[in-house]
C-alpha cells in the first residue's frame, strides 16, 4: 500500500468519524450522511484527497 493510499483512507476515516459525531450530537443518521458528504467533499475540493 504506498502513502497516497494511506493519505486518502486517513482523510476519508476521518470524515466518517468527524460525521459520525455530528450525528450522534444531532441524534439523526440523515445528519451523519449530510456532514460524511460534506466532509468529503471539502477533502476533494482542498485536493487532499488524490
């Protein structure tokens, strides 16, 4: 596994679990896919994601 694929599973772990908060202080899964997407998004618009 090189280190891109490693840079790219920690950032879309770390979405999951940033959302998966985010949910669970909102009580609602629709909240958790919202902030997962969200977050993701950010990670492929900052180009942190390759």
């Amino acid at each position: 596994m090189g280190a891109k694929t490693k840079l790219n599973t920690a950032y879309i772990n770390g979405s999951l679990i940033r959302g998966g908060f985010i949910g669970l202080c909102f009580e609602s899964m629709t909240a958790f896919v919202i902030a997962t997407i969200f977050l993701i998004g950010c990670c492929y618009y900052n180009k942190d994601i390759r």
